[in-house]
C-alpha cells in the first residue's frame, strides 16, 4: 500500500504565505514524478505544479511566479511553497506520485488551504 502524506495548510490572510509538503517512502519519490493538484468543491482536480524525476518543474499558469515546487528524495519528501496567496487559491491540495517504475499512480489525502480576502 502506498502511503502519501500531506503536512501543512491552513487559513492565511491574502498576500500572505505557506508550504505544503508531502511525505512518502524514499524509494517511491526516487522512482516517481510528483505533483500537487488542487480541487475546489463542484470543481476537477487541476494540476497546479510538477517536478520530474530529473527536477523539471511546471506550473499552472494562475501560480507561475507564486508557487515553487521541490523534491528531496533521500527524505522522501516534495515541497510547495506558496507565497502572494490569494482568495482564488482556496482549494484542496492533493500531492500526486506517478511512478513508471512501479507501474502506479498514488494520491494523499489533501490537505485545505483556505485563504482569506
């Protein structure tokens, strides 16, 4: 069973700043790409940012700029860091394992950022 945990959240003033970060085995982020998505009630999941097993980041054209994504896989860990939040960001934040490796995809249980006008 693969095991995504998400840490951080919350409720911030607009303007203000967060991390997220996701925590799952070593070996799993070592073989995987990771990503953050995001959902909002009545709303699809959308990718919000992605770092490739090489490091390669994308983002979500609403968080360039904002939002920086980062992976340290001899912790197991990927890192969101968001910053200049805004009321549009409140969502669900999923973090996201896609490993060809082990042939799977794994989701965490999310985590709310609420953020206040």
């Amino acid at each position: 069973q693969v095991n995504l945990v998400e840490i951080g959240g919350g409720l911030v003033q607009a303007g203000g700043s967060l991390s997220l970060s996701c925590e799952a085995s070593s070996d799993l982020v070592r073989r995987s790409d990771m990503a953050w998505y995001r959902q909002t009630p009545g709303n699809q999941r959308e990718l919000v940012a992605s770092i490739s097993r090489e490091g390669e980041t994308a983002y979500a054209d609403s968080v360039k700029a904002r939002f920086t994504i980062s992976r340290d896989d001899a912790k197991g860990s990927i890192y969101m860091q968001m910053n200049s939040l805004k009321p549009e960001d409140t969502a669900v934040y999923y973090c996201n394992a896609k490993s060809p490796y082990y042939n799977l995809e794994a989701w965490g249980q999310g985590t709310q950022v609420t953020v206040s006008s």
